[in-house]
C-alpha cells in the first residue's frame, strides 16, 4: 500500500505552512507594527506546538492501536527543532542583532531564557541523534533513555512562555494542560500499563 | 542659546493624511449622512469618522523625532479592558461610547466638578506635543498627542493642603469594555500620580492625536500621557480624577507589586525583574535603540526625584 509515503508527504508540507505564513505575511506588510516581536512569537509557539505533537504520537498509537502515529514521530520531532532554531536565530539576529554580551546576560539574568536555552540546547542532542544509524549506534534502550529528555524539553518551554507573558497566562496555560495530559497519561499508562483496557504494550 | 529646529517634518505629515482622510471622510460620510437624515437619534454619536480637533499652537515639549505611522499608533495598543493582545484593541473597542461622557475632578479639592467631555475640551487651548512613548515591554513610539496640561483642570478644582497625589480611574463597564469580563487585571483601571508629577507641564490630558479625536482604542475620549513612565502609568478613557492623601494603589501594582513601582520612570539602569530595560525597539525601526533615563525627559523631570533613590522607587 502506498498510503504511508503520501501521508508522510503531505505530513512534511503541512508541516511548513507557519513557516510559509510567516514569510507570506512577511512579504504582504502582515507582520503587524512589531514584526520581530511577532516572528519570536510565531516561531516560539510553533516550536511548542510541534513538541506537544511528538509527544501526542504514543498516547494517540496506543489510545488508537493505528500503527502509522509512529512513522510521522521523527518528522514531527525535527520539525519542533527546525522551528526551534528559526526562534532561536530570530533571537540572535533579529532582536539582540548578535550583540553576544547582552544576550549572554540575557541568559544569565533573565529566568525565561535562561530555561528557553537551556530546552533549545537539550534538543540538539535529540535532533542529532535521530537517524536510524545513530539509533543502531546508541542502541535502543541508551537512545530510548537519551531521547525522554524530551519531556524535559517541552516542560522548559511550557515554563520559558509561561514566565515571559506579562500577566495574561492564557496562552502558556493552554499548552501547560495539553502537555500535563500527555505527561499524566504516561505516569497512567507507566503504573496501570497491565490493564488490559488498551491497546497492550508491544 | 542656541535652539536646533531642523526642517519640520510634521506639518507636512499632517497635511498629507488631511487629503488622505478627506477621501474617507467624504465616503464613509454618505451612507451615514442618509442614515442619520432616516433616524437621527440612532445617530447622536458621529464616530464614524474621525473629527478633526483644532489645533490652537504647537508645543515647545515636542520631540523633532520622525513620528510613528497613524496606522501603526493605531494597531499597536496595550489596553487590556479590550484584550489582552495588542492587536485587540483596535477591533474590540469599537464597542465604546466616548460620547457623552463624563469625568469628575473629586476627592480633596474645594471645588469638585464634573464636566462633560465638550466643556473640558473648551477648558484651554490644545496644544499638539508631539512625545516619545516608552513602553514597560521594551518598545516605544513617537505620538503627535493633542491636548493641554493636565494641571489645567486640576488648579482650577483647587486642591486642599492635605491633597498629596492624584488617582486616575478608567472607565469599568464590561457591557463596553469586553476585557473586563476576566479578571487578568483589577477593574477598574487605577494609576496614580505624585501631586507635583501631575501638576508637571510636561503631563497631558490628551483628547486627540494626529490631528483627530483620539481613536477608542487610544484611549478616548481623554486620557493621561505622561512621557517620562513607562506606558501603563497613562491612564485611558479617564472618568474620574480624585485628589487623595495617600499614594493611590494602581491596578498594576494590585496585579504584580514585585514588578511594578509607584513611579515607574522609564529608568534602563533598573531593569524589569524578568526583563531588560537597557534598550527598546523604536516601532519601524529595526535595530534597538538605547533607553534613556526618563525617556528623555530628564532635563525637565529629573529634578521631582532629587535625592531619591530610584531603585529603590521604582
């Protein structure tokens, strides 16, 4: 059956949409009165958007029993680092234009960035290990254990948006609760996994 | 003394939107002309265009600085009693009815008034002062307000010996202002000032900007601008001017007193606790600018603060 290079296809493109958007926007005088601003938002939220769906493929494969979830989990992962770095390069260029003093007291002084870099830089392990051969090369159960520091991830950047908005923690907290579901479900599924309700564990 | 006036940017600005308006105002006018002719009592508040103000002098406060775009003054706003984005206010606050509109002068004054919008805008000559805008989050403007000195209506309510600061209230009415069906801040909007920053010259009671009434989403139909504090001190759609003894609670210091001061002069040496101050981005422009203390206005300002310790006073 040929339907699982079609859905990765369509799954690739659907996956550059905010980055067409924001160039569109760009390009059609859309990014509103502070385009910096708004690119750092658009991409820092897109990066959390893509971390919350990496992490919805086990819940989803197991909830469903589907097998496809699993084959689209490293696309979505690259992607939240490919948007990661676009967050992060808007940082560094377009808002503290490589001023390195200040951002490197940036990163000391201000909590949100001090835990927004940090995540940025835990992900970095997990994107430049994520081919079969550096899975082969790890070994399953030491690249299984390296690549749960993505929880870690996703929880620094729940935090990094929750810490920078100025009082309307609206937004943060939407994606606080996706991610205490999906984390909530696995502490389930990790204490209750001989329950036969779902679909079994391999 | 030598006083630099290079060539004046503004008048032609201005004269460029007139025809620009024009235009629109001449569009917009028909339809609502014909309504008006139909129903006139539906059509007592004439906001669908903006109404010119006239402009009795120029002030000598104002900054030669290249003013912000009207579109972007326009777009751009913190005014949380119509949402919390900055892009929301501009489409919310069409919702708000600045006419009529009252604001009592109150509290420990000998002679309390309230007046209507129209007789507080006959109170003195507006002024156009064209000002830099400073905001807390780390970007800034540069807005031709129209009004006069806020320190106008105030001698004339005469405060009493024991009127120590001015307290500003906003308008709360979540029928209006959407915003204030959630709680992300106190209603209604509370700021406050030091007598003497309010009797300030520099401190405006602003009715209009570029030329107009000022949009709802600026603010209307009169606000505070004091360009020296970051942005949230300029209390907007004002109703309420009250002469107290004590240092007025503002809603932002009920809402985070860790982060937010009584003063809260635009300051790069004392950095918001989550964030710099050393430097904010002029809307249009690409790079950061440097802050300056007092957003520039220390020359005429700085001497309120003499021997305070304005870390500590922030």
């Amino acid at each position: 059956m040929k339907l699982l290079p079609v859905l990765r296809v369509s799954a690739f493109l659907a996956c550059l949409i905010p980055l067409a958007r924001l160039l569109w926007l760009g390009f059609h005088d859309g990014l509103g009165a502070n385009p910096i601003e708004f690119i750092t938002r658009s991409t820092g939220t897109w990066t959390l958007t893509f971390l919350l769906a990496t992490l919805a493929i086990t819940p989803l494969r197991r909830l469903s029993g589907w097998p496809w979830p699993i084959r689209l989990r490293r696309m979505l992962g690259l992607f939240a680092f490919f948007y990661a770095c676009l967050h992060f390069t808007t940082y560094i260029w377009l808002d503290q234009f490589f001023d390195l003093s200040g951002i490197y007291r940036d990163i000391l002084k201000r909590p949100f960035i001090t835990i927004g870099f940090s995540s940025f830089l835990l992900l970095i392990p997990l994107a430049a290990t994520s081919t079969q051969a550096m899975m082969r090369r790890l070994g399953g159960r030491n690249w299984q254990r390296l690549h749960r520091l993505v929880y870690l991830v996703a929880i620094g950047g729940v935090v990094h948006y929750w810490w920078l908005v100025k009082k309307d923690v609206t937004q943060p907290a939407i994606y606080a609760a996706v991610l205490a579901l999906l984390l909530g479900y696995r502490l389930w599924f990790h204490f209750f996994s001989s329950s036969p309700l779902f679909f079994r564990k391999r | 003394m030598l006083i630099k006036r290079p060539s004046d940017i503004l008048p032609s600005e201005i004269t460029e939107r007139k025809i620009y308006l024009g235009r629109r105002q001449f569009l917009q006018s028909m339809p609502g002309a014909v309504a008006a002719a139909l129903a006139p009592g539906l059509f007592a508040t004439p906001t669908f265009a903006a109404e010119k103000l006239p402009i009795s002098r120029k002030s000598p406060f104002s900054t030669t600085e290249q003013a912000t775009p009207h579109k972007e003054v326009t777009t751009y706003n913190n005014f949380y009693e119509f949402g919390t984005d900055k892009s929301d206010p501009a489409q919310a606050a069409k919702t708000l009815i600045t006419r009529p509109w009252t604001v009592s002068i109150e509290g420990e004054v000998k002679r309390p008034k309230v007046y209507g919008v129209e007789e507080l805008l006959r109170l003195a000559p507006l002024e156009e002062r064209i000002y830099r805008l400073r905001c807390v989050e780390g970007w800034s403007m540069v807005i031709p307000w129209l009004g006069f000195s806020l320190s106008e209506i105030i001698h004339r309510a005469e405060p009493t010996g024991s009127a120590k600061y001015v307290e500003f209230v906003s308008l709360h009415d979540p029928r209006q202002m959407p915003g204030q069906r959630s709680g992300v801040l106190g209603w209604p909007y509370v700021e406050g000032l030091r007598l003497d920053e309010a009797m300030h010259p520099l401190t405006l009671l602003a009715f209009g900007l570029y030329g107009e009434v000022l949009p709802q989403q600026n603010g209307a139909p009169l606000r505070l601008v004091v360009p020296w504090k970051y942005g949230f001190k300029s209390a907007k759609s004002i109703v309420k001017i009250r002469l107290v003894e004590k240092p007025p609670v503002s809603a932002w210091i009920r809402a985070a007193p860790g982060e937010y001061g009584f003063f809260s002069n635009v300051n790069p040496a004392v950095d918001h606790p989550r964030w710099s101050q050393a430097r904010e981005r002029r809307i249009g422009e690409f790079l950061k600018r440097p802050t300056l203390p007092f957003n520039g206005y220390g020359d005429q300002v700085a001497r309120l603060y003499a021997g305070m310790d304005l870390k500590k006073f922030f």
